[in-house]
C-alpha cells in the first residue's frame, strides 16, 4: 500500500472523508464498503462489484484511487477495521458463537432467508435512535407528508401512506414524473414533511423531490440502504436499512420491517386518538 498520510484514518472514515471525489461507479462501491464492511473484508472484487451493481474493475479502479495497489490491499484494511470493530464491540473478549439458524450446506431458499435475518440485525444495529425520534415526531405533527419512492420503492411508500392514512394523516406519493406526480412535488412548502425512499443509486426524481423541499424549507426524511445515498444526505433526518441478499433483486425485508415499526411508534405516541380508527379497521 502505497497511501501517505492517512494511516490515522479507517478504510471507512477515508472513504466518507473522500466520497465526493469518486465517479458514479465508484461511489456506489465506497456506500456498499461503508455500509457493509464484514462482507467487503471476506468478499472476491467480483462478488462485492455485483452486491454493489457495478463491475469488478471499478472495484479495482477505487482501491487504486484510495491509494491502494489493488483490491487485496483494499481488503487487508476492510479486515483490519472489521476485526478491530469487534474486538472493541465485545471488550476484547473472545466472541461468543450461537447455534447458526441452517447447516453449511444450506440451500439457496435457506440462504435467502439467512440474508433476510441478517439484514434485520444489521438495520437493527445501525438505525439510530434520536433519528427515529425525531422522525416520529415529524410525522405525527406533519399538515401534509408527501412520500416519494419510484419502481420498486413506490409501493414500499404506498405501503407507508396506508399504515398513516389508517391514523388519519394526511399523505400523497408521488411514484413517477407523470404530470400529477409533477403537481404534488409543486405543492410542496414549509408545511409539508417529504419523506424519500432510495434503494442504490437514487432516482432523479426522489434527487429533485428533497432538493425542492430543502429549497421550501420543508422538513424531510430519507430512508435509504445507503448510508452515503445522495438523497441521505440531503435528509434533515435519515433511516438505514440493509438490503444485501443472494437473489437477483434487493431484499426488502428490514425495509418492511423499518416501515411497519415507524408507523407503529407514531400510533405509540397516542394510543387513546388512534383507538377508534383502529378498532374500526379491524373490524371491517
């Protein structure tokens, strides 16, 4: 490795510090690193460019501009962080091993579900408290939430918008640029909450929907799978969720689950309003 001054910083921190500098390509490999470090650390180029939806020689092109000679100097550091991470997380203490939930030779069915497991305690793990607060309480007290997902996203938001309409909140989606879509992001001031869904690389919708809201002084949440996503970080509030899986599509389970404990921790805040409303949907 050939990276002058920059001993002092985790493979992670350098990343975040440098995100900026990176093409496209590479910045959708430095999310992937950052937000999935364990399976970067013991992961081939190949497998990480595909979790990442890149190819591998973008995997090799970013640890050559972190300064690397190639990606098994990259993956020395991932390893370096990982285990220093978990000796810290356990006190320095041997780690304790659990019965796995299926043998080695698990089928692909069982590996899918493994994954999903997974991603529930890692989006368990990562999710913020003080952000789901202040999420909730956003959401409770919102005149009008607008929320924005696209392709596959777009029912994860439809999903949202019933889980608050059965409270009685006041919510639109907007799914695509159609002309009404256009209209509900026009609609958007400093009364309405945007609420963005981003699965990889955000789409330029969702992009154009948080830049109009931070324009309008419109608070905004961002629940994304990256950390880094650039609809994250134009969030006044952000909600991770992991989505890694072996299928050829991103698993969505801990989105659900993030999704459905969201709207059940705003119905937590009042449970005597709610009541009726719930009792009524039950009983239909």
């Amino acid at each position: 490795m050939s990276r002058a001054g920059t001993s002092a910083l985790t493979l992670s921190e350098e990343i975040r510090q440098r995100f900026d500098e990176f093409s496209r390509s590479q910045k959708d490999v430095g999310q992937y690193i950052v937000d999935h470090l364990d399976e970067a650390a013991f992961q081939t180029a190949e497998e990480l460019a595909r979790r990442a939806s890149t190819s591998s020689s973008t995997v090799v092109r970013f640890a050559q501009a972190l300064g690397f000679e190639g990606f098994p100097e990259l993956q020395a550091a991932a390893r370096d962080e990982y285990r220093r991470g978990r000796e810290s997380s356990n006190g320095g203490a041997p780690e304790l091993t659990t019965q796995p939930l299926f043998p080695i030779d698990q089928t692909d069915f069982e590996a899918s579900l493994a994954a999903d497991h997974t991603n529930l305690e890692d989006t368990a793990r990562k999710v913020d408290r003080d952000e789901v607060a202040a999420s909730v309480e956003l959401i409770s007290r919102a005149e009008r939430i607008l929320l924005c997902g696209t392709d596959q996203m777009a029912f994860f938001a439809s999903y949202l918008r019933h889980l608050l309409m059965l409270l009685d909140l006041r919510c639109e989606v907007v799914a695509s640029p159609s002309q009404e879509g256009l209209a509900r992001l026009g609609r958007i001031d400093e009364n309405t909450l945007v609420i963005g869904f981003s699965a990889g690389r955000p789409h330029p919708l969702v992009v154009r929907a948080m830049k109009l809201a931070r324009h309008r002084k419109a608070d905004t949440i961002a629940i994304a799978d990256a950390t880094l996503s650039e609809v994250a970080k134009l969030a006044d509030q952000r909600l991770y969720y992991s989505s890694n899986g072996p299928a050829y599509v991103r698993s969505h389970t801990a989105l659900l689950s993030l999704i459905q404990s969201l709207a059940y921790a705003v119905y937590a805040l009042d449970e005597s309003a709610y009541a009726d409303r719930i009792k009524a949907f039950r009983l239909k």
